[in-house]
C-alpha cells in the first residue's frame, strides 16, 4: 500500500496545472450509454475513480480506452444492465448508470453503491423520481432493479439536495417519452457540465445552474464529443496549500467562477488574490486571520473544501468555527490532524479549531479522498516529518498530486 513522505515546512511557490473535473467527468462518461456509436471525452484526469468506471461501462459491453487525457467510449451494442456489487461497491458515482440504463435499454439492476466513508448516501430520490417517471423498482439482494419500457416525463421535487439524484434523472429524462421538471435541483457546475454535453448530444434541457431544471424527452441521442471543465476541488486545494505553507502559487486552467465562495473565505483569511491572462496568482499572508465557514451545496461552500479549509485554520490566529453541513461523518480527519498538534473539539456537526502556531509531523492515515488531501496539505507546513498512510483514497481524486507538488518545491515523495 503505498504512502506519502513528506518533509514540511518550505513555502510553496510556482505554478501548477489543474486536471479535469472528476466529479463532471464520471456522469459524463456514463451519459455515452444514452447514444450508439463512439463517444469522445477529452480533459479527463487520469485517476482511480475513472478507471473504475470505465471498467464498469466495459462491463456492460461498452469498449473503454483512456489515453492522453482522452477516452473513447463505444457504446453501439449494450450487452449487460447490470452494475454488480465489486464494481459498484469502491466508488458511489457507479450509480449514475441506472439512469442512462433505464432510458436507453428499459431495464437496470445496479448495485447498492459505497465510495468514501463519510455517511449514509441513500439513493432513494433517484428511486423516487425513476417511479414517477413511470419506472417499476424493486429492491432485492442489495441491487436496486428498475424496469420501464419508455420512461414518461414527469414533475420531480427532491426533498434534500442530491447532486448524483439530480444527474441521473436528468439523463433519464433525456430520452423519456414528454417534459420532466426537476425541482430543487442541484446548482453544482458538474451539474451543468452535464447538461452542457447532453445539449451537445441534441438534448432539449433548460435551466442547469438554476433549482429548476425543464427536460424534453426525445427519441434519440448522438454520440459525445466533450471536454471536460477544470477541477474545482483540485484548485481549492492548492489554494488552501498556497495559504498554510506561506507560499505564492499562480494556478493555470481553473475556472474563477466556480470557486466564488472559497475565494471569499481565503481573502477573509488574508489571501491576495490576483487573475492574470494565464491563471490566478494566490499569495499567503504573513500570518493568517481565523474565519468561520458553513459548507452548503452550491454556491455556498463545498462540503469537499471542509477538510482543506479546516488544516488551514489550525495554524491561523485565532478561533475558527467550521460547520458541517452536508455529510453527518466528514470529520474523520479530526482525530489525524490532532496528532499532528491541531487543536479541534467537535460538537456533533460544529468543530472549533483554535489556531497554534506550527504543525508537526507525525504518522498519519487517510480516511476518505478530501481528508487526504487535508492531511497533505497538514504535512507540506508541519515542522518534521509527516507520513500519510492509505494514499489510495488521494489517488480517487487527484493525479499524481506529488508530481505537480514538487516543481512547487515541496518535498515529497511516494514509497511502496
């Protein structure tokens, strides 16, 4: 099992590169099971997650190839509707299948999905939705099956929020037989990058990026030829590694807007912030303000900055309280951080990080992909060295993040 070694305390500075986004990569890479022919997806990261799902969609008889931040999907002949438990059970975006499965060939048996342990995920409001699309679901053995000879439009409300709900309805919908509307929907601009290659393909969807999102359904769909947009997550995480290690770093091929309110948060800490031709210069203060943070689904604060945000402010001065919001089991990383002399109570979902001066380095494990990346980001400003056990979980969401840490001058480095 591979791990990271790093050795602390040098600021960072340079520029990097940000990679695709995972998160829009995945449903668009599932959208290619809505139309026969070859699909072609560019920008893509090469990273564990995508991996999975092509190995997924290459069992349900789809021909998956990845190279040079490419993939190609041929997806003429689907020879299977089932998502089995070993495919599903590593990675939750595996159920943005069903969806895409039901529409096209009328039937899919998915599996119950799993992913990072950072709380229940149901997949009910999918269920729901597929029903009052006309869809019979039955729940057996672990896998959701859901059968529909051609789904019909319907008026969709989601009770909470659900980014991969909102997806996989919005694929389904596609190609549904009149107009779906789908209510409270999800903001996110994966959500929108979705819809923005589904359009691509000849879908008729109105109003991505807003709580209501209108879809009419048509007979068929042409294959993708798409490329993805930058990761946002990625960026805020060099954001956040620019701030603790006291380092300047210029951030290339990121989209500013996407990233409004972690930006506040970071001028709020003390961080100058200037957007040039080719990128955004983020530069650390001499000692960093503490501030309180609430994540919300887009456009507040993402719940995938919480982890970063909260290294951050273990060593600003003063008091920050950060609020989880979304996920009830998103600070795993507490008890990690604390071993490296972070000072963090919890109370239920409130966490009240009191800042001191210098981390120390310390053995440490991950335990989901963001609290990964806090830990990594932790260890480039502790003083000593800091050893990150179970990288695995950093490698679902991020390519080779050493690789792009050392031209920063970070010294790190990934031992077997």
């Amino acid at each position: 099992m591979d791990k990271l070694i790093i050795e602390g305390g040098i600021r960072l500075n340079g520029e990097v590169t940000i990679g695709g986004a995972k998160n829009a990569a995945l449903p668009i890479m599932t959208a290619a099971i809505l139309a026969s022919g070859e699909s072609i997806i560019s920008n893509i990261p090469r990273l564990k997650d995508i991996t999975t799902m092509g190995a997924l969609l290459a069992h349900l008889g789809i021909g998956f190839h990845i190279e040079d931040g490419k993939v190609s999907l041929q997806a003429e002949n689907i020879t299977s509707i089932d998502a089995p438990y070993d495919l599903v059970k590593t990675m939750r975006a595996s159920v943005l299948v069903l969806g895409p499965l039901v529409a096209r060939m009328g039937e899919a048996k998915v599996s119950l999905p799993g992913g990072c342990a950072i709380g229940a995920r149901p997949i009910n409001l999918h269920l729901m939705g597929l029903t009052k699309m006309g869809a019979e679901v039955e729940l057996t053995e672990g896998y959701a099956v859901v059968r529909a000879k051609r789904l019909k439009g319907a008026t969709i409300y989601f009770d909470t929020i659900t980014v991969t709900g909102t997806e996989n309805l919005m694929m389904a919908a596609c190609l549904a037989e009149g107009t779906t509307v789908l209510e409270n929907a999800a903001m996110e601009p994966e959500v929108v990058d979705l819809a923005n290659a589904l359009i691509s393909m000849g879908a008729d969807i109105q109003g991505a990026g807003t709580s209501v999102i209108k879809i009419r359904g048509i007979s068929s769909l042409k294959p993708l030829n798409y490329s993805v947009i930058p990761d946002r997550i990625e960026t805020g995480t060099f954001m956040a590694a620019a701030g603790i290690t006291g380092g300047e770093i210029k951030i290339k091929n990121c989209n500013f807007p996407h990233l409004d309110s972690v930006i506040i948060k970071l001028k709020e800490a003390g961080l100058t912030i200037n957007e040039e031709a080719d990128g955004i210069v983020f530069k650390a203060p001499g000692k960093l303000r503490p501030v309180d943070v609430k994540t919300m689904p887009y456009p507040g604060f993402p719940t995938d900055m919480q982890a970063q945000f909260m290294a951050l402010m273990s060593i600003a001065e003063g008091t920050s309280l950060i609020t989880e919001s979304i996920f009830e089991n998103r600070f795993m990383h507490v008890a990690e951080l604390k071993r490296m002399g972070a000072d963090i109570k919890i109370q239920g979902s409130l966490a009240t990080v009191r800042g001191i001066p210098s981390l120390t380095g310390a053995p440490v494990m991950a335990t989901d992909l963001r609290a990964s990346a806090s830990l990594v980001i932790a260890g480039l400003a502790a003083k000593g060295t800091t050893i990150v056990d179970r990288v695995y979980h950093l490698d679902r969401g991020y390519e080779k993040i050493e690789e792009k840490l050392k031209p920063l001058g970070a010294r790190i480095r990934r031992v077997k």
